[in-house]
C-alpha cells in the first residue's frame, strides 16, 4: 500500500491534479519527485528520526514532499500557513527541523522563522525567493531512484494554539517497510471503501491532520486527489461534477455554505458521483445533516477523533436517521464519560468523554500537557458528551466553552446550531461574557449574511428565533454582528479569540 506500487502498474493514472490551475501529478511523476526529494533530504544530512517543517499553499508539490519525508523514516511537521514568523520559528525549533519547505510567498516567514539553517535547507517552489534554495533547481540533477535506506516516517502536527503555544501531537515512528498497512488505512478502506479508481476531492489545507492523512491514504489506494487551493462552495459543486468525485471530506461550515447557495445555483450541479462524503472536525447542526442527506443522499458519512488518534467513532448515514446528533460508536479505543469527580457514568448521563485503550501519543517536549489529558481511563480532549444504550456517542460542547449562569451549565452549541439554521445567518459563534448578577450571560456573535441588516431589527428577529427553540436559559441575551468570524482555513472556529476579546473589555 503504497504510491510506489501504482507507478509500477499505473504510472499515467493521475496522482493529484489542482483544481484551480489543472496542473496534473501522475503516479509515475509523484514517485520520481518523492525519491529525487529524498534523495536531497540524504544530501543534507537527515537520517531516520530527524524533522522537516513544511509550510506551503495547497500546491501540487506539497503531497511529493511529504512522501518524500514519508520514505527517508522523517517526521514530517505541517504548518499553518496563518502562522507568524515567530510563531512558525517557535514551531520549527520546537521541532527540531533540520530543513523547510515553503511557498514562494511564504519565504518572509520561512527565512525569518529558522534563523539557523542554511539557504540549502530552505527549499522553495515555484520562482524561488531571497534566502532559499529552489527545490526544482536542488533536485533537478538528481535520480528519480529510490534511496538505498527507506524506512517509514510519519506526519507530527501542532495543536491550533489559540491559547498559549501550540503542541505537537507526537506518535511512534512505524518501524517495518513503507508500504505496510497503518491503521487509518485499514480504517478507511472498511469504513468509506477507499480503492483503486476513486476520485478524491480535498477542499480544505494541506496542513491540517485530516486532509493530509486522507490525502496520502488515497494515494496508497491509487486513487486520484483533486486539490481545491481554497474552498468556495460554488467551485466545490462544480469540480464533483466535473471530475465525477466519488470521496471527499468536509466540515460542517463547508454545508452550511453550499445550503446557503441560492436554489438555482445548488441545483445546477451534478453530485450523482458521490458515494462517500465525510464529515468530522465538529458536530453538525441536526438540521444542516438533514438537509444535506435530502440534497445529496444517504452518503453523509460522520467520524469523531482527534489530532492524537486516541480514539475513533464513526456513524454511517442509515445509522445516523435513526440516531440524529450522534457521532457513532467507538471503532478505536473504548468510550469512557465521567463526571467532574472521576466517577464512572452510566447510559444517557452526561460528563466528559475519555477513550481507553486506543492510540498512543504524546506532546513533544511537554510531559505535562501530556500527563493532562491522560488518566486511569484513558485520554480525554475536553470534549462534554453522553453514550446511549446502543454504544452510540452524542457530544455536547467542549468543557472549556461551558457557560455557567447563575449556576446553571449551558453549552452553546445549542444556540449555535439554531442560530445557524436561520437563513439571514451565514456564521455564529456563542460564548460567556462577564455578568455582574448571574457571572455569565449568554452571548452571541453573528456574521449576518448581508452585512445591511446587521442592527437592532435582525438583532430582535434572531433572538426570537432562538428563543423559541430552545429555553430561554440557553439562548443569548445579546447578539453583535460582525462581518466576519475568526475561522481557520478548514472551518474550525477560532471561538476562543472572541471570548478573551469580551472578557478584556470587561476587565478594563
């Protein structure tokens, strides 16, 4: 399961292709790229267990690099292309990277970011920039032939870090040869039927852990990756029926963005093709799946994990109309909810969710923050949630978003989801805020979807949509509009930098 065979029986079959500018990898192309990078990474000194830094567009030399890595036994350390130079220096130290590979208008912050490595360690596409090496320049005299001493790498990837420095999530380096069989491919192909034929199309940043584990396990199947450089939900519609997409992955903004499609836009496309499309990144409003599986049909596929592969459930689209809400039963360690004590909860009781006996990590040069999520029954990432009678796991919210007012918790994903389902709305977010008598209000911030009616009448309008939806004690007291939310490139909603702004304010 490997690139490396597809080149041997299919080196004309499209490894990747970029939706936006057409630009076409073959297998046979993506398996000379790989080893002539690796046999650069040899050139500079990298051996099994060293690191590289990769802070790159979505572009079509993003996955040959990684494979490269893949292949010389690296870890290979995807970043931001948000970061600052300081905050990509921090990472690339924190690393230990040896080389970057960067894009040619990110080569400000990948020269400021590694003070201490050389110009031949800086590798750029495209054009090349000031204090780099150009990589096609670095590998053009070198052989397509794979080095003499493969051993398998692997990916470590860096929390968000919306508060204090993020953390690279850290697994065991595979031992064997490159091409055995991981986990995550044994899961996809049982779960979503990745094989040989597939038509892939990845919407979201290269640098983030879902696309580019994805990506790469398409990739060992032989299937074909089509790479949006930015998603746009029009342009989405369009490439699945272009190319005829069978897999892809997206998160629930993604939906919310194609609903909110005008009816003829939406309409026009062809999606017969898609047999799979998978979801996870954070719990889909009931509403949004409903209206995406009456669109698309019974192909909405949903998983809950996380970065560190401590665990895994998945639902299946038929499973899930008999369960709406649900993220699935546990595939990858057991599911745990205890309450604030550490006492073990039983069916339909709510408490934080631990996976036992599922994947190993660690965060590299952080025992601590390691020891933190770790416990007697497993790891935990902060997720608040209830397990049915059936073994089937309903999230809540996250722990460090609960609001208590006058004592009560309230999770706003609840007002979240409703809010959202609004048809003015294109965006939420609902948090905390100070509050003199009850220690804190419910709070809410739209991104309205024209910005001209943003005041006091959309403001009464959507609050009493919520309110009557859901009791009052979870609705926001307040909503401020905004013309547009603090979102990652892959949808994550950056709900932290919000609350701290308010709470600033507060404090004066």
């Amino acid at each position: 399961m490997h690139p490396f065979h597809h080149a041997a029986s299919q080196p004309d079959t499209p490894a990747i292709i970029m939706a936006g500018s057409g630009e076409t990898l073959s297998y046979g192309q993506l398996e000379a790229e790989s080893n002539r990078i690796a046999h650069l990474l040899r050139a500079l000194g990298l051996k099994r267990g060293d690191s590289i830094a990769i802070l790159m567009l979505n572009e079509i030399d993003y996955l040959p690099i990684c494979w490269a890595a893949q292949r010389s036994g690296l870890v290979y350390v995807a970043m931001s292309t948000k970061l600052t130079a300081d905050e990509a220096g921090y990472i690339a130290q924190d690393s230990g990277a040896k080389a970057i590979f960067c894009s040619a208008s990110l080569a400000g912050v990948a020269v400021a970011a590694t003070p201490g490595l050389p110009p031949a360690a800086r590798l750029c596409t495209g054009a090349g920039a000031e204090g780099c090496s150009r990589l096609h320049d670095a590998i053009a005299s070198l052989p397509a032939t794979r080095i003499a001493d493969e051993s398998a790498g692997r990916d470590m990837l860096y929390s968000s870090g919306t508060t204090g420095r993020p953390k690279g999530v850290k697994g065991p380096l595979p031992e064997g040869q490159i091409d055995q069989l991981d986990a995550l491919t044994g899961l996809v192909a049982h779960l979503y039927g990745f094989g040989p034929g597939m038509m892939y199309l990845s919407p979201a940043p290269l640098y983030h852990a879902a696309p580019l584990r994805y990506c790469m396990s398409v990739q060992k199947f032989g299937g074909t990756v089509v790479v949006m450089e930015k998603f746009d939900p029009e342009t989405y519609l369009a490439l699945v029926e272009k190319y005829r997409i069978t897999h892809s992955q997206l998160v629930p903004t993604m939906f919310v963005r194609m609903l909110k499609l005008p009816e003829e836009v939406r309409t026009k496309y062809d999606t017969a093709s898609l047999k799979v499309a998978i979801h996870a990144a954070a719990p889909c409003p009931v509403d949004v799946k409903h209206a995406m599986i009456a669109w698309w049909g019974p192909v909405i596929y949903e998983y809950y994990s996380a970065t560190e592969g401590a665990g895994f459930t998945a639902i299946s689209p038929q499973e899930w109309l008999e369960r709406p809400g649900s993220v699935g039963k546990a595939i990858l360690g057991e599911i745990r909810v205890l309450d604030d004590d550490g006492r073990l909860l039983g069916p339909n009781q709510t408490g934080r969710i631990f996976f036992h006996g599922g994947g190993t990590f660690s965060y590299h040069n952080d025992p601590e923050k390691t020891a933190s999520v770790m416990g007697e029954h497993g790891a935990t990432f902060g997720d608040i949630g209830h397990v049915d009678e059936g073994g089937y796991l309903f999230l809540t919210d996250r722990q460090a978003f609960m609001i208590i007012s006058g004592g009560v918790n309230v999770y706003p994903q609840e007002a979240e989801n409703t809010l959202i389902s609004h048809p003015e709305v294109a965006d939420v977010a609902v948090f905390g805020i100070p509050d003199a008598e009850m220690g804190e209000a419910v709070h809410a911030v739209v991104q309205p979807r024209d910005m001209a009616r943003a005041g006091p009448a959309l403001e009464a309008e959507l609050l009493a949509w919520v309110r009557g939806r859901l009791s009052h004690v979870k609705c926001p007291k307040r909503i401020d509009f905004r013309a547009e939310l603090p979102r990652h490139d892959t949808g994550k909603l950056y709900k932290r930098l919000l609350k701290d702004e308010y709470w600033a304010k507060a404090a004066g």
